[in-house]
C-alpha cells in the first residue's frame, strides 16, 4: 500500500529532501541552546558579567522552550504551515542579531527566553511535519532517534565547531553564524512549501496564556535558585528565599488551576501511572548524570592546560559514544527488546565512566587515558536517552500523549538545573573544605614543604630572581599546587557521589520487574516529542 503524502511540499520537491531540510531547520536551534556554554569565560569576559550569568542564560532558554511547549500548539492551529515556519524563524534570526549587537546581559536574557519559545514552534512544527509523513511505528523511532541525536550531541559538537571562532573573533560572532545557517532553509521553505492546512482555522481564542505565565514564572525561579542559591548562601538571602515563596504559591496554584479547567496546559492525570514516574526518575538521574562531563572538560583546562581546541578535539570521542548508543538504542526499540536491556547497559556504561575518571583524576595526566572513558559517557547517554522518553510517552494513554512529553520536558530541565547545582555546591563548599584541610595539614616546619619552598627557590633564584622575590614567589607556587589539589579532590568527590547515584539505579532497573510491561511503541502520528 502506497504511503500518503501529505501536501504540504509541492508535488517537485523530493521526499527525501524535505526530510533532510525539515532536520536542518532545527540545527540551528540546536546549536544555539548550548552556545553560552561552549566557552564559559569567553561569553562572560564578552558581557562583562560572571559565569552563572551565563548559566543562567541557558537556563532561560530552557524555560522559555519547556513553558512554551505546550502553548506553542494552539498557534500551530491557527496558522498554516508555511507561514508558521516564515514566522518563527524569521523571530529568531531577529532574536540572534539583537544578541550579536548587545553587550549587555540584562538585554540577553529576555532574548535567550523568547529565543526559548522561538525554538519550541520551530522544533515541534519540523517534528510535526515529519511524523505526519511517517505511516510507520519504524519510521517514527527512527526519526526521533536522530532528533534526540542531534539534541544530546549539542554540547560537545558546538565546542568542536566554535573553538577556532571564539579564539579568533569576539564571542558574538557565533550568532552571526546562526544567522547565516538559517538563511538556506528559509529559502528553501520559501519557495517549496504550499499553503497547505490539514485542518480548519483555529482562531486564538482562550488561549490559556495564564498557565503559560506561571509554569515559565516558576522554571525561571526554579532556575534561579539552582544557580545563584550557592552564591548567595541559599536561604539567607532574601533574594533566594522569595523565590522559594514564588515558587510554592505558584505551584499551588497552577495545580488548582489545571485540576479545575475543563481543557488543562498540562493533563495531571499522567501522574496516576506507575511505570510514567519511574521513567520521569530514569530521565532525570540521567540528565543529573550527563553533565558531569562538563566537570571533565573544567579539569582539562584548568590543571591539564589543554587550549580549547585539543578539548574539542578530545571530545570527539564523547559525540562517538553518543552516536554509538543513540544507533544501538534505536536498534533495540525497533526490535521490542526489554526496556530493561537497554537501561542497563546504559547505566553501566555511566557507571564505568564516573569510575575510570575517579581513579584518573590527578595533578598530571595523560590524555590518551580519557579517551575511553569518553567514549563510554556517550554511549552510555546514547543508549538511555531515546528509549527512556518513548518509555515515558509509551506509558500513558495516546489521548494524553502531549502531557506525558511536556512534564518529561520539563523533569529534563530540573535535571539540567539540579546538576549545575551540584556541580557548584561541590566547587564552592567542597574546595573550601580540602583547602582548609590541606591548611591543617600543611606548615613551615613539614619537611615536605620546607622541601618544596627549598627547591623553588633555588630555581627562581637561578633564573635571576631576587632572593626575597624568590622566597615569596615559592609560597604563592605552594598556594597554587594546593588549589590544584582542591579542585582534584572536589571533581573526585561529585564523581563518587554520582557513582553511588549510579548504583542505586541500577539496582533499581534489576529489581523492579514490572518495568518491562510497558510496550516501547509511538501511537501518535500527530505527536510532538518531548
């Protein structure tokens, strides 16, 4: 039996190629979400501003992309296609120029938000599109194995592509290249895409822009506190005990308001199914996990001295693993294997890499010895990703389908902004701690220090230093290898407490048999991944 096409292309355009250009048209997006991230000081030395600044700014565009999600449907309904994508993507060209001209981060901040929003209607309409193109249950898991790919490949691909960009140029010439990587599919849309409507107008009326206001109020405090909280001492600061307030009136409320209206932002009835939370947890300890490596990339730079551009090229490694994985998962769903088999060499993998990388974490390294534990970061991630979210959709009703993929958005986010959070509880109280440890530990009359201090001193001094330079330059040397030392012991200390986390999952994946009831299966057509 023929597969019905859509019309939304003309009857010229290639079937493949509307495939490859509906993806590419969410590169973009893509390469964008994480972009602040790729070279953390460079963007906050552009700003003028510090590095949870920038944090924060991803942390917007996230909220902005979850809060919008489900809101994002009802302009679908009311514009056709075509002028839909014209629309929004032309937003967000003018969103990524107003970025490429400011300098000031009050500025890039609402931006980042609505470039948020901006990416949710691009993606779930590119998506959609696809889907509907797709009569088979194989064609849709294939499509979003490489979706979420391209998703979990961001990262470390964006640190490929702008190491040379951001050493060469100022840090905002890499949203000029957005722009520019927008241009072709614009175009392209532009001319291939009918006006088309797979059903009638749907006007904007009671759109329920209130939900929208408070669940984005809330992610934005949510991602607030997770990434100043340290900073500013938690609750002793007024700033970040009103946002707590905020956050439980409004999540009170919202509750309220979604049990009462007849037609919710989000179904709260998704929460009724077992199997649906314990893959909100799956999902969830495997984003706290995933940017661990980020921790990874930090000592690289700072106590190896590699440049940007080894780091980026090291991480080739990672974007094979995570090839690799999403490859394989995809793989095993079509073959209905047990979710089970695929959590757990997922969780394995991780496992084995937050292990390897405890045992190699020290003042001098050889890199050659992380580039398996790379590798096997990515596949792990690889192979928990996909499965997980079509586990999560899989075990809700389809009529509910949207729900289950938007609160599984959300548990991403929380997930994202929890590990910044841990990340620097541990970098700020653990590196305190192990310096005044080491303080403790350490003084003039030890004969390894007064060995050390000795020994620095006659090599200064051979330099032609002064005598006394050289006495007060072998102190700050001593300084400098103990905040060596501080920073080694914090990473060795998160990755412990990840591979406990690890553990636990595990055990838990091997214990709970009834996890393999839930068919791994897309039932929507019409479905927009999470």
């Amino acid at each position: 039996m023929a597969k019905r096409k859509m019309p939304f292309f003309k009857r010229w355009v290639p079937e493949w190629l509307v495939k490859i250009i509906l993806f590419s048209m969410t590169l973009p997006g893509i390469i964008i979400f994480f972009l602040p991230l790729t070279n953390i000081n460079a963007a906050a030395g552009y700003y003028g501003s510090e590095p949870a600044d920038i944090q924060f700014s991803v942390a917007l565009f996230y909220a902005g992309y979850v809060g919008f999600y489900c809101l994002e449907r009802r302009f679908f309904s009311f514009l056709a296609a075509k002028e839909y994508f014209l629309l929004f993507t032309a937003l967000q060209i003018a969103a990524c120029l107003i970025c490429y001209f400011t300098r000031e981060i009050y500025i890039l901040f609402p931006v980042r938000f609505i470039q948020g929003m901006l990416f949710a209607g691009n993606v779930n309409l590119s998506l959609t599109l696809i889907f509907t193109r797709l009569s088979s249950e194989r064609g849709r898991e294939i499509s979003f194995s490489v979706f979420f790919g391209i998703l979990i490949c961001a990262l470390p691909f964006n640190n490929l592509i702008t190491a040379e960009l951001i050493d060469s140029y100022n840090f905002n010439i890499v949203y000029k290249t957005a722009i520019f990587s927008y241009l072709p599919g614009l175009i392209f849309l532009t001319i291939a895409m009918s006006n088309y409507r797979t059903h009638a107008r749907f006007h904007l009326y009671k759109l329920d822009w209130q939900s929208f206001a408070v669940f984005s109020t809330m992610l934005v405090l949510i991602g607030y506190i997770m990434i100043f909280g340290q900073e500013y001492y938690w609750l002793e600061d007024n700033r970040i005990l009103g946002s707590v307030i905020g956050i439980i009136v409004l999540g009170g409320l919202s509750i309220f308001r979604q049990s009462s209206i007849k037609r919710p932002y989000i179904d709260l009835r998704v929460f009724r199914y077992r199997n649906f939370k314990i893959g909100l947890l799956i999902l969830f300890i495997m984003y706290i996990c995933r940017f661990a490596s980020g921790i990874t990339n930090a000592y690289f730079a700072t106590e190896l001295h590699l440049d940007p551009f080894y780091i980026s090229y090291i991480n080739i490694f990672n974007i094979s693993g995570l090839v690799a994985g999403v490859i394989i998962a995809c793989c095993m769903v079509l073959q209905k294997k047990k979710i089970q088999y695929i959590w757990g060499p997922g969780f394995l993998m991780l496992l084995l890499f937050h292990g390897l990388m405890y045992y190699s974490f020290d003042i001098q390294a050889d890199e050659f010895n992380y580039y398996i534990p790379l590798f096997l970061q990515g596949l792990g991630v690889g192979l928990i990703m996909v499965p997980t979210i079509i586990f999560i959709i899989s075990s809700v009703p389809a009529s509910i389908g949207p729900s289950a993929a938007a609160v599984a958005l959300a548990v991403r986010y929380f997930g994202f902004c929890i590990s910044i959070a841990l990340i620097n509880f541990f970098e700020l109280f653990e590196k305190s701690r192990h310096y005044n440890a080491f303080q403790d530990h350490l003084s003039a009359v030890d004969p390894a220090v007064k060995s050390f201090l000795h020994q620095q001193t006659i090599k200064l001094s051979r330099k032609g230093m002064p005598e006394d330079l050289a006495v007060k330059a072998s102190n700050k040397l001593l300084v400098s290898r103990m905040n060596i030392q501080d920073h080694v012991r914090f990473a060795m200390d998160y990755y412990e407490i990840m591979t406990w986390l690890l553990t636990a999952s595990l055990l838990l994946i091997i214990l709970f048999p009834y996890l393999n009831r839930t068919v791994l299966y897309l039932k929507s057509r019409r479905l927009s991944p999470a």
